[in-house]
C-alpha cells in the first residue's frame, strides 16, 4: 500500500479524510496552500493551479483524493472561482498519468444537478446520477469541467477516476444549526434538504481508493437522512408538488440518492445529526 496524496488535507472534508485514513494504516500527505496544525500526517504547502507544482506534489504517490478547490459559490468572484477549480483539476488529473497513479479519487459536487433548483426545479425525487446536469452557477459549472475531463483522462490512460458528488458537508458542531430550519421548508429546499457528515464523506474517500470500478464514474455521497425534523411528503407537497416522485421516499430518508454509492463502493452511512 503506497502513499495517499490528499489535495485540500486542511479543509473541512480534507481533514476527515486524511484522519480516516491515517485510521486504516495508510500513509497520507496532505497538500494544500495552507498548514493544519491537527493534521496527523506529513504537509505540504503547493499551489496546483501551477501544473509543476502539482506533479512534484503527487510523485511517490499510489493514488490521489483531489479536494482542493474554491469550496463555494460566492466566496470569489466566478471567473477566478471557475479558473482555479477548473486549473487545478486539470493539472492533478494530468499528473496522475504521467507518474503512473493507480487511481483519481475527487471532489465533484451536488450543484452540479441543478441547486439553488431557482430556474428549474428537480425533475424528480428522489435524484440520482441519472438526473441532467443543470449547472446554475460558475462553481457548479467547474465541476462539470471535471467530470467532462475525467471521463477523457480515464479513456486515454486506463485509470480510474472516480467523482465524489458530496453534499452539503456538516461537522457536528454544525448540527446545532438544523433545528433553524425546521419551521420554513424553504430555508434548505436548495438541495432537498440534503447533507453529509465529513467522517462519512471520508469514508466514501477511502471506499472509492479500494472499490473495483473501471473507467470514469460519479457517485452521489449523502447522508442516510435529510436536516429535516418533517416528513418528506410533506416537504415534497409543500415546496416541490408538481415533482415526480420515484420510489418509496420514506420518512427521513436521503432525497439525494445514494443507491449507487451503496450499489457499487459499499458506502453506508454511519453518522447522523439524529444521533445528537
């Protein structure tokens, strides 16, 4: 088992991921603009939007779990946020053939099937990877750069490349927020009131590195259940009406399917805010 590069170690999602898998005896340098003084791994400060830099980062790799990015809309301005997102990716994904990694593990994103859903709304519920891209925003748009460049890199190379779709990632301490949003179902329609613990987006991480999968692939990556204290009908009936519904949708259950992630890497999701 030779060493895991994780790009963005210092983020949110970075830090669980690079503590799960410190967890599971793996070896793991953290790469990112910036130093974690928690990270219990080796660091490494590189900009990856420098093509250079990101092949020095990822030599001696086995593999990559690609998380650095821009994490939002909003917080630059889209043109910079479109660049940098869609930079970096290329150059991690070009790296990775060029040293030989055995596999691209990599943060794509649930805007990607339409959130705010402010110009459309869903075409059905609950939604899979099946669901159009409908791309609402320059952030959303880098991402689907991403899975448009993975499926050519795997194609040339033979590797793997797996994307992440993760939803909105939650720390605990974040679930004092939820019991905000149980009184106005408009407060967290924008991803049908979706989310996902970062110890359980590590968890996809690291099932993705290990599943036998081929080719370029994309997984939804959720929690089991929604924010939401109400029922999904009656958030459906209330907010979304005229949405199909596909399937038992049950009480709580995740309206951001996670079949395929189960189907295919074995994904299940451990933690909950209900747990709190």
């Amino acid at each position: 088992m030779g060493k895991i590069v994780i790009t963005g170690g210092a983020g949110k999602a970075g830090r669980a991921v690079v503590r799960d898998l410190v967890e599971h005896g793996r070896e793991v340098l953290s790469v990112d603009l910036v130093r974690h003084a928690d990270l219990p791994c080796e660091q490494l400060v590189a900009d990856l939007t420098d093509y250079g830099q990101a092949v020095d980062a990822l030599k001696g790799a086995e593999s990559v779990v690609h998380l650095a990015a821009i994490p939002a809309p909003g917080l630059q301005p889209d043109e910079h946020t479109f660049r940098v997102n869609v930079t970096s990716t290329y150059n991690v994904f070009a790296a990775a053939p060029l040293l030989g990694l055995r596999r691209v593990v990599w943060a794509s994103s649930e805007t990607i099937l339409g959130l705010p859903f402010e110009r459309e709304r869903p075409r059905y519920a609950p939604i899979d990877e099946e669901h159009p891209p409908l791309p609402e925003f320059s952030y959303a748009l880098s991402k689907l750069v991403g899975e448009a460049m993975a499926q050519q890199f795997s194609r040339w190379s033979g590797i793997p490349y797996i994307g992440l779709r993760f939803s909105n990632v939650m720390e605990p301490d974040d679930y004092e927020r939820f019991p905000g949003y149980w009184d106005d179902a408009q407060l967290r329609r924008w991803n049908l009131w979706g989310y996902v613990d970062a110890r359980d987006a590590a968890q996809a991480c690291r099932l993705a590195l290990e599943a036998e999968i081929e080719g370029a692939e994309v997984f939804i990556i959720a929690a089991a259940d929604t924010v939401m204290s109400r029922m999904n009908a009656e958030l459906m009936a209330e907010v979304y009406p005229d949405v199909e519904l596909r399937g038992e949708i049950g009480e709580h259950d995740t309206l951001l399917s996670i079949e395929k992630a189960r189907r295919l890497l074995g994904y299940e999701p451990r933690y909950t805010w209900r747990d709190r």
